[in-house]
C-alpha cells in the first residue's frame, strides 16, 4: 500500500502525491490520486512543502529544558550542564532524543544534526521515530599525551556505535570546539575526515572570549586556526559562528564550509553579537538554520527560529529588506546548504514532506513564506511524513503521552527536576 496526498496545494496549483513502497516520491502534480487500496490524505486546506531541517542541535537535551536558565554560556556549561551530563545514561539519551523527536515532528522538521552522548542511542531513537539525522558523538580532550589518546577511541567508539544504523542516519566527526579540543587533535580529526569522507560539525566563534582566547593561545582567530589544521573544508559544519571577521569569511568561502545560524540560542545565551547574513550570503557562504539544544533554546521550532532570524538581520542592517521570507524559508529548509542534506518536492526523491493548514488564522491570506515566516509556529503543520511514512497527522503523534512520561522520569533520574 502506497501513500497519497490529494487535493493539496502547490505554488498556487492544486496537485497530487503518490509514494510508492521504497519511500519515495512517484508521481507529483495536478490530477496526481491514489488507488483504491492505498492510504489517503485529503489535502483540502492544505500547502504541500518540503520538510524542515534544523541544522545543529543536542536532541537529548530536551530534558534540560528549563534548568539552569538565564546564565551566561561558560557559567551555565562549566557549572551546571557539564556536571549533569556526566551522570547520562543511554536510556536518558534514548528517552530525552524521543522527546526532542516528538517536537520536531510536531512542528515539521524531518532531519537534524545533533551532537550528543551515546551516539548509538541517539540513532536508535531518531529510527523509532522515523526521522533522519546526522550523528556525532562529542569529542573533547585535555590537551597532549592521554588526551589525545582518549579522544582518538572516543572517536573510534562513536562510529562503531553507528556502524548497524539504519540508512536514514549519517555518522560524523564532531570535535566540541577549539577550546575543549587540543591542535593536536583537531589535526587527527581533519585526517580522520579527508580518510573517510565523514563530515565534521564543530562549535566555533560563539562567543567573542572565545575569539580572544584563542587569538591570546594559538595567535590566530578561531577559523584560521581551523584552517591551519586543516579542518576547515568542503565537509566541515560551523555552528554559529557569530564573532567572525572579513578574512575568516574568506576562507570559509574560498574552503567551501557551511554555516549553521542558531540565533534564538544566541540571543537567550547572551553572546553579545548576531551572525551577519548579509555577510555570509555576500561571499557565497552556504548557510542552515539550527536551534541549538532545548537546554539553551529552549524550544526546537524552527519555524519559530526562523523568524527570530530574519528579525535580527533587518534589525542589525537597519534594513527591513534584509532577509526576505523567501530565502529565510529555504534556509530553514536547509537548501542553501547542500552539506546539510535538505528534502525536495520532486519525484524519484525522498518522500520527506509537510501539510500545512492554511485554514488557521496564521496562514491563508498573502504569501506563504511569509505566513509561514512571520506569522506562524510549527503549529500549523498538520501532517509530518519521512521517507513516505506519516509520522503525525492531524497533529496527532502516536504514542507521544509515553514518551513523555519517561523522558520526565530520565530527567528526575539525574536531578534535573
């Protein structure tokens, strides 16, 4: 039995969808219907759009929401998440990635990169629920010698743990950031990835004390040292990267890198600056949208993110021209950033796809983008579907009051409640 979507819209046009039994898209377009014997989904009311994609994220994290608010970032790491982190289990991990599953469901994300602990128990639960992601387990050494030696098996852990994964998850290398991994390393994990084509997602430039420290340690800014070690490239995935200067964009153009902007969990962390669209865009930077984790965002709407976006680029331009809904909507979709792995309404691709309400008082009247943009949330997605599975609809997430109760019950575990 094969999906169907009917009497949908499109661009304006009313259309149809099909899937067919390997989850991708066979027929899309006007008087596109199912058969009598396949599952069917009355579009009416309905905008057809790709799903979402939050490129950065610490999934399991969503049972830190909440706690320790309202710090400043290296306080709130260093005294209070670091320390809570060490006493995770697998099962947190588990309980605490399906919930953050269940919200991005909710709201119409169908793939993220996360970064996290337990790397096999984030895959486990991102495949219960049906997304994709992209996994790395974080590495992080004390400098030279056992450091070293203890990252490189971290590393080597994580990927075994990915290694029976299902295909809709992805490993990656995921040094922490420049201060919390040695050059050492940082040099090892470049080789790592030029060996085994992984790609690598590191924290950079999130903070200007980190930009000075580094400057004060290594005479360099944060994205030249990654330069330096030959970590910065066509795989490479920035996340942040708030305190840039001219030359650092340079390379990160000219090595092909990819930004990731997180900046509703910039804005709550106090980073004392915002990512430059502008910018970026203006040296060809490929760029993805992420919320950072629930501990430090605290919500994983990207729709809701990608309107604190595109309002704090026209606020820091003075230019309410800047970051027009139309292209904040595709950087939300993850198309501007062809790393990142973005969902596309076409046939022979994956059938990764959202309906959204236009009959709520949020849609309907206007552009879509910008409805979608500046007036909604991910409330108004009604039907979430990943490889032609329906993973919600009607709003409606099976099983969701369980995994709830226990991501409640994981988070008491550790103290967080």
């Amino acid at each position: 039995m094969s999906l169907a979507i009917e009497g949908a819209m499109l661009d304006g046009t009313e259309v149809g969808l099909l899937t067919d039994g390997a989850g991708t898209i066979a027929a899309l377009g006007p008087g596109v219907r199912g058969a009598a014997d396949d599952d069917v989904i009355d579009g009416a009311h309905m905008a057809l759009i790709p799903g979402l994609l939050n490129g950065h994220t610490h999934a399991a994290m969503t049972l830190f929401r909440g706690y320790a608010d309202d710090l400043p970032l290296m306080e709130w790491l260093e005294g209070h998440i670091w320390p809570a982190e060490a006493r995770l289990d697998a099962e947190d991990v588990y309980w605490g990635t399906r919930l953050a599953c269940c919200e991005m469901i909710r709201t119409g994300t169908v793939r993220f990169w996360d970064m996290y602990w337990h790397p096999e128990a984030i895959a486990r639960a991102v495949s219960d629920a049906g997304l994709r992601a992209t996994i790395g387990a974080p590495l992080i050494d004390a400098g030279q010698g056992e450091g070293v030696a203890t990252l490189r098996r971290a590393a080597a852990d994580g990927l075994e743990q990915l290694a029976g994964a299902p295909e809709t998850i992805a490993p990656a290398l995921a040094p922490h950031a420049i201060y919390t991994v040695s050059e050492e390393s940082l040099r090892w994990i470049a080789a790592e990835s030029e060996r085994s084509g992984l790609p690598i997602q590191i924290h950079v430039s999130e903070t200007e004390r980190e930009v000075q420290d580094c400057s004060a340690a290594h005479g360099v800014r944060p994205v030249e040292l990654l330069d330096r070690v030959g970590l910065l490239g066509e795989r490479t995935v920035l996340a942040h990267a708030v305190w840039l200067d001219e030359r650092e964009r340079e390379l990160i153009a000219a090595r092909g890198a990819t930004i990731v902007t997180n900046p509703v969990a910039n804005m709550k962390l106090a980073v004392g600056a915002s990512f430059d669209l502008q910018a970026a865009r203006r040296h060809g930077i490929a760029v993805g949208l992420g919320t950072d984790g629930a501990g430090s965002n605290n919500s994983l709407d990207l729709l809701a993110d990608a309107k604190q976006l595109a309002l704090i680029q026209k606020h820091s331009a003075a230019d309410a021209a800047v970051a027009r809904a139309d292209d904040v909507l595709e950087i939300a979709r993850g198309t501007l950033a062809p790393l990142l792995g973005a969902s596309t309404l076409q046939t022979g691709q994956p059938a990764d796809f959202l309906l959204v309400r236009t009959d709520r008082p949020e849609l309907g009247l206007g552009s879509l983008a910008a409805g979608l943009v500046y007036a909604s949330s991910g409330s108004v997605v009604d039907t979430t579907v990943v490889g032609g599975r329906v993973l919600m609809h009607g709003g409606v997430i099976e099983g969701v009051g369980e995994i709830v109760d226990r991501a409640r019950e994981r988070a008491e575990r550790i103290g967080l409640r």
